[in-house]
C-alpha cells in the first residue's frame, strides 16, 4: 500500500487514509499513534508513504474495527443492549470475530457498553413497570443477553421490595375484591406464578383475600 495522503477529520476525532488508488481507511486517532501513522498528517514530507504488508493488513484492520464501533454505537442509540445481543447483531452484519471482540474493547474501556449497569437498570426498570417476581426477571435478563453471573449480581445488588411488588399485582388483579372459592383461587395462584413468583410467596399474600373454607 501506497499511502498518498493522511489528515485528520473535522473536529479532529478520526484519522483518514487514503492510498495510491483513492482507498479510503477511516481508523481511530488513539491507533493512528499508537502505530505511528499520526506523523503522517504532521509532516508532509513523509508522503507519499509506502507501507509494508503487515502494515497494510493492520491499517485495514483498524479500518474495519473503527467501522465496527460505529455501526455498534448506531445500534446502541436505539436502546442500550448486553454485550452477547450487540456482539450477535454485529457478526450477523459480516463483521468478522477479531474484528468484533478488538470493537467491543473500546466500547467497553469507553463504559460504552457496560452489562453489570445496564443488567442492574433492567432489572429495576422491569420490576418497577411490570411487577415481576424474581424468577419472571431472571427469565427476561437470560433472553436480553446477560450471564447468570452477571444477573446474580445485579439482584444482591438490588434493592427490590418483592413481598411490597407482589402486594401491589395481587391488589391490580383482583381490583380488591376478595376470593370467593378454590377455582377463583386457582386461576389468580396461576396468574402470579407466571409473572415469577413462588408458590409460597402467593399463598401468604393470598391469605389476606380469601373469603372462603378450604375443603380436605
């Protein structure tokens, strides 16, 4: 590769290329100096300048990681995701695993993309919004992408008031009404373990709204 001109661009934040057939390699001010191109836009005199093939390889590499991190941040302005949902999105547009993996540690060392925040965030936001119990959101944070390690520590974390949540959907459900016999008793027990809450954590709030004897 012959390269034919080298400036930053405007505001600075980006080093360009351009080679002997008007490519153009669009790579990180950071890895412009950490692998000595950035003299180029210094000094004039150094162009043109004919990089080896190692050289090349690397230059089109950084080209493609910096094309990475851009096309991960417009993804990212729609909503925040974990680092296994941003990754796969990435691979499924063509970029290759280095690519991605040297792209993820500058999101990551920029806290650009940071899981045990965002994991902590969902976990508040869904709990607060829609009143699931622990396992419901367990489930959630899976499908969003997060490690079980990861999701663990966001609930010792947390400060979520489970007993107060599921108080609150038992009292949205059956509008204050109390429950009349075993069938009604039966579907809202149903209800409550879908949105992720244990058997014995809706029977002792349950307590508080039946109004009829059990048979044995």
């Amino acid at each position: 590769m012959i390269i034919t001109g080298a400036f930053l661009s405007e505001g600075g934040k980006e080093f360009i290329i351009y080679d002997e057939e008007r490519q153009k390699y669009v790579i990180s001010v950071a890895d412009a100096k950490k692998t000595g191109l950035y003299k180029l836009c210094e000094d004039e005199d150094g162009l043109p300048y004919e990089a080896g093939v190692e050289e090349s390889e690397n230059i089109a590499f950084l080209a493609r990681k910096m094309s990475c991190v851009k096309y991960a941040l417009y993804l990212i302005e729609f909503s925040d995701k974990s680092k296994r949902t941003l990754l796969t999105k990435l691979k499924t547009k063509g970029y290759e695993k280095e690519v991605c993996d040297a792209a993820m540690e500058v999101l990551e060392s920029n806290n650009v993309v940071d899981d045990e925040r965002l994991c902590a965030k969902k976990l508040q936001r869904i709990a607060e919004t829609k009143f699931y119990g622990r396992y419901r959101i367990k489930n959630e944070l899976i499908k969003a992408g997060f490690s079980a390690e990861t999701i663990e520590n966001a609930f010792e974390e947390a400060e979520i008031d489970f007993d107060g949540l599921i108080e609150k959907l038992a009292e949205k459900l059956l509008k204050g009404k109390s429950i009349k016999n075993a069938a009604e008793y039966g579907k809202i027990v149903s209800k409550l373990q879908r949105y992720g809450y244990s058997y014995e954590n809706i029977k002792r709030t349950l307590d508080n709204y039946k109004d009829f004897d059990e048979e044995y």
